[in-house]
C-alpha cells in the first residue's frame, strides 16, 4: 500500500535506537524525510545516516533535549519550522517508585516529560498542519496506561493527562486534516526493554532469564515484538488513509491487555 507520504517531512524524537529509530525507518521508507533527535549526537548521526544510505531521503538531525524549552525550539526550526509529521517519543526510561516516596518535585519532572513536553511541540507544528490541510501527530506511550502498574504513578498520571488533552485537542483539529493519536506498546525488542528487565531482576532478587521467562509466559504472543512492528504501525497512523481515525489510543502489546476499550 502507498501510504500517500512522499515528500512529506517529519520530526521523530528520541530516534537514535528502540522505537524511535524503528519510526525514522518506517517513516523514511515511504519517503518522509526525517529532523530526528536524541540527545546522544554520535548515536543520532549514526542512525541517521543508515536512513539516508537505506533510503535516499533528507535527514537532519538535532542533538538536544527534547525535555527542555529550547531543544524542542531547535526541533521545530530545523525541520524548516513546519512538520508535517510530529512523532513524541519521550525516551526517558524509569525505575518503579513507591507512590509514598514521590516527591512534588518528582511529580513535575515527569508532567514535563511525558506531557508538557509533548503538548508544546504539538502547539507548535499544528499551525501549520492546518494552513496546509495535512497533519498526523503521533504521541508514544506504553500498554500500561491501559491498565497501571504499581510503582508508576508519577509516570501513569502524567501519560494519561497528555491522553485526555488530545482527545480534546483533535476536535478542534480533525476538521483541517489534522490528527492526533497515541500508540501504547508492550514488550518490543530494543535495549531499554531488556535494560528494564535487568532492573526488574535485580529488584526481586531473581534472575534475567526468569524475568524474561516470565514475561514470554504471561503475552499471548509468547514473543518480544520486532521494532518496526510498532514503527510500521506509526507509519500508517500519518498516512493518507488515515484521516478518519483520531484520538485513539491504540495498545500494541501482543494480547496482553484483556479489556474491550
């Protein structure tokens, strides 16, 4: 299927590795070219020109935080100030927390991270998305939010609050062609994941080979998820088909999650 995005241009945060850089790719493909970030410039440069050399389009790269005001001014400006494509991915990982030990200031870092961050770039690409007709903007999150763990309050709060602002956001902008929707993975193969694992066992005093194990047994697939398999599915929620659907929250998580909404 031609999704309808050659010649579009996209901004892709924390796209050095994981699920970000399996977006770039995905996106790329269909030939996006891609402004990525991530705060690593050797890793960013690296991934970015295994996309130029794999397929032939334009990307810029910008070594910045996309948790702080001015990284994410550099984002938007060096994608020529007008996306047509903005994917958030935060890409801060995180250690459980007992709810008790949050602090206040704890409670803000992580509204900045996994929501004010994510609803200033959207106030700043959507502009332009609706002069121009044409706008997909894709904000990543985790399974989770479907069903919250203990330990992740701070995380879980902050996740949902930029959920129930978009679905807010997207009546006002779906009737310009503008879309927003959020993508809830699970288990996928990618160095955090297996980096999260290795907490996971430390903490409980087990082993990485029980944790995964456990894991395995516990998703119908019985399999860690391939990386483009939730970069491909991020691909089609920005394409031309796709017009129609805003404001979801999709889980991409293997039939882990066993509710009907």
């Amino acid at each position: 299927m031609d999704l309808g995005l050659r010649g579009k241009n996209a901004i892709v945060t924390a796209a050095s590795r994981g699920l970000g850089l399996a977006t770039a790719r995905s996106l790329a493909r269909e030939g996006v070219d891609i402004t990525m970030n991530a705060r690593s410039a050797e890793a960013l440069d690296a991934a970015a020109e295994e996309i130029r050399r794999d397929f032939g389009v334009k990307v810029v790269t910008v070594a910045a935080d996309f948790n702080e005001a001015e990284g994410r001014a550099a984002l938007i400006e060096a994608s020529g100030g007008a996306p047509d494509i903005l994917v958030n991915n935060p890409g801060v990982r995180q250690v459980p927390t007992p709810y008790d030990q949050i602090t206040a200031e704890d409670w803000r870092y992580w509204l900045e991270v996994h929501f004010l961050s994510s609803v200033d770039m959207i106030q700043r690409a959507a502009p332009g998305m609706k002069e121009r007709r044409f706008g997909r903007i894709v904000n990543m999150s985790v399974s989770f939010i479907k069903f919250p763990q203990v330990g992740f309050a701070h995380s879980h709060a902050a996740r949902l609050a930029l959920s129930g602002a978009t679905a807010a956001m997207v009546r006002e902008l779906i009737p310009h062609n503008v879309t927003i929707n959020t993508v809830c993975p699970g288990l996928f193969d990618t160095d955090a994941l297996h980096t999260n694992l290795h907490g996971h066992a430390k903490r409980g005093n087990t082993t990485y080979e029980a944790i995964v194990q456990n894991r395995l047994e516990t998703c119908p697939a019985g399999r860690f998820a391939d990386p483009s398999e939730c970069g491909d599915l991020i691909a089609y929620l920005c394409s031309a088909q796709a017009g129609f659907m805003s404001g979801q929250n999709i889980v991409n998580d293997g039939g882990v999650y066993q509710g009907l909404f």
